[in-house]
C-alpha cells in the first residue's frame, strides 16, 4: 500500500474513532510534528464535518407510483400473442415431427424383423435366458443408420424444407414491412 494511502486510512480511522488508544496518540503525535500530515488532517475533518451536516435526501411518498407513471406514457411493446403468427409455429411443429417420423419409420425399416420371430420364450427380467428381440437389437448395426444413403438423402430433403420455411418467413415478414 502507498504510504498516501496508509496515511489517509489511518487518518479516517482516526476520525470515526475506530483507532486503538496506542494509534490514536501516534496520529496525534504526526499530526502535531508533521505538516502534511497536518494538511491531510484538516481536509479529511472538513469532509468529515460536510458529509455530517447534509441531509440524506428521501424519496417522496409517492416515488413508486409517479415512475409507474412515467414508464406508462412510453410505448411498451405489445404482448407476443399479437405478433406471433400461429401458422407460423404450426409449420415448425409440423416439420420436426415431419422429421422424427421420417427418422423413426426409416429405422423401422433397417430392422431386420424376420430374425425377431424367434422361438425363444419370453423371459421375465433376471433370468439367464435372453429373448430373441434382445439378441436381435444387440446385433442390429446402428452404423448403417445413420450412414446410409437414404439418410443423407432424407436429411437433404429435410435441409431444404427448412430452408423453404425459412425463405417464406422472411418473404411474409417482409411484405408486412412494407
């Protein structure tokens, strides 16, 4: 720490009283034999002695109430029922499941079902026996999933339809703008 600093610690201390008996007669004696330190003293006192004398201003009674006020003559935006296209969120909500539905039929059709009428029993869980579904889904390549052409052909199709989503949202929007 400067010895600046140090010296205008020590010397607020000492003014608000939090100094120790053995602190308060050293201040006292630095400020009877040093100038600067008498300087430093008498204008932390004088800003001691103005914070002392103002008074805290209050706010009115009716502060709350005259910024509600003030916050009411500006125009708040409207709430998002009223620009919010409902077709708009529809569509989206159409193409995800459009999406997932896809997915979910083209897995389907990965699945090799002829090796899933087994003739293992059905066991109930624990038991040592493993059903032929079982054995069947831990064989199952889940690699050509995701690798396949038709995938990459569906995620086109899908990229695209977006895409168009997209570009007509912006066309709409922008003829509302004008």
């Amino acid at each position: 720490m400067n010895t600046h600093e140090q010296m205008e610690t020590r010397l607020w201390d000492y003014i608000d009283g939090l100094s120790s008996p053995a602190e308060r007669s050293a201040i006292e004696e630095l400020v009877a034999a040093n100038i600067e330190w008498q300087q430093k003293y008498r204008e932390l006192l004088g800003v001691h002695q103005l914070m002392n004398s103002t008074e805290l201003e209050a706010p009115s009674m009716r502060f709350t109430k005259n910024v509600m006020e003030e916050i009411a003559r500006y125009h708040v935006a409207p709430a998002t029922k009223t620009y919010i296209n409902k077709n708009i969120i529809r569509a989206i909500g159409a193409f995800f499941l459009t999406l997932i539905a896809g997915f979910l039929i083209y897995c389907l059709g990965q699945f090799k079902w002829s090796l899933a009428t087994g003739n293992s029993p059905i066991t109930l869980p624990g038991s040592s026996t493993l059903t032929s579904y079982t054995d069947t889904l831990n064989k199952f390549n889940w690699a050509k999933v995701f690798s396949g052409p038709y995938t990459s052909i569906f995620l086109l199709v899908i990229v695209v339809m977006g895409l168009m989503l997209l570009d007509m949202y912006l066309r709409r929007k922008k003829e509302q703008a004008s």
